[in-house]
C-alpha cells in the first residue's frame, strides 16, 4: 500500500475541495449511497486497483495504472484521472466527482440520502471512478463502477451482448458495477481498490 503524509486541507469545509453538487436520485434504477467520510476516503485516499483488462485475440494486456497525485496535491483539485492503454484494451482509475444524492426535492434536507461519485446519470468509460476495457476480433468486455446509474438496461441483445449490474463491496464500500460482455475472446476484472494510507 502507498503511504501518505499527513495534512490538513481547508476546501470547502464539506470534506472536498470545491462545492457539491445535489443530485435528485429517486428515479435512478441503482444507487448506493456513501456516507461522508467513506465518500472522503475514496476521494482524497484512491491510489490504484487490482484487476486486469485481457484481450486473448490480439494478445494483449493492459498495465495498472495508479494515481502519482498525493493526497495533499488534490487540495485544489476538482478531479484526477489516469490511464493506461495498448491498442486494445484499457484501464481508468479517476477520483471521480463527489455529489450529495437525495430521495426527491434537492432543496428538502430531509431528503438527503448520502454522497456518491460519479460525474454523469449513467456509468461510463468516461464519468465512472473505474473503467476496464477490453476488445476482442468481434466482441469487447467492459466493468465500471461508480455509486449510481440511472436505467436499468440489462439483459441480452445481438448488438450489445449481455450488460449486468451488481452492487460490490470495494474497500469495504459499495458500489454499482456495470459489466458488458460481448464474444469471448477478452476478459475485465475488478478484485479491489487500493488506497493510501498514512504515516
């Protein structure tokens, strides 16, 4: 595990450095909410993940990337993301946008349900905190995480192939998980999260 020194950052004084946005989830198919201080740890502490993005076809596999930004450094950060590619397949692992989720109305408290990451309605390559990519001659596998996804677009189709989602305990939080599989000739997988600690 990498170790970090400790600090103290200012921010906002909502536990990140910019101000959050409210994000009415109650129409959305999947979500799991994060309390504040899991939300923090995953923002400020994500440093890498332990999985593998394989294309068998064309014989490649895809580096782990991590985050060289410290902990201290995303004091004036909106988000940080790195990735590692070959021609077929990759791998994102990103500090994703903290929002707070709530159950209807933004502007009712009572409404508030906790913290989530994830920058769009829906999990992506782009806006998911981590992505896996792999393709093969005629087919691709894809796993992203991130606390919410808006519609409920599983099953199975020519076009597609088999999308799935799953709630998955990372770091000892949870997360939806999106996974795609078309073909079957590459492979994703997500095992865990690693994160800093402190010294």
């Amino acid at each position: 595990m990498p170790t970090a020194n400790t600090f103290q950052a200012k921010g906002k004084r909502n536990g990140f450095p910019y101000c959050l946005e409210k994000k009415d989830v109650s129409d959305f198919a999947f979500v799991e909410p994060l309390t504040l201080d899991q939300a923090m740890n995953i923002w400020w502490n994500i440093y890498s993940l332990s999985g593998s993005a394989i294309s068998t076809d064309y014989e490649e596999e895809c580096p782990i990337p991590n985050l060289a930004s410290k902990p201290i450094d995303r004091s004036c950060k909106f988000a940080i993301s790195n990735s590692e590619f070959t021609g077929r397949t990759s791998i994102k692992v990103s500090t994703s946008v903290a929002v707070k989720m709530y159950n209807g109305d933004t502007e009712d408290e009572n409404n508030f349900i906790g913290y989530g990451l994830g920058s769009s309605d829906f999990i992506s390559s782009v806006h998911s905190m981590v992505f896996l990519q792999a393709q093969s001659f005629v087919g691709v596998s894809e796993l992203g995480i991130a606390s919410f996804h808006k519609t409920d677009d599983s099953g199975t189709s020519t076009l597609f192939g088999t999308i799935s989602y799953s709630t998955v305990t990372l770091a000892g939080l949870p997360f939806v998980q999106m996974t795609r599989q078309q073909g079957t000739a590459s492979s994703v997988s997500l095992s865990s999260v690693e994160l800093y600690t402190y010294s």
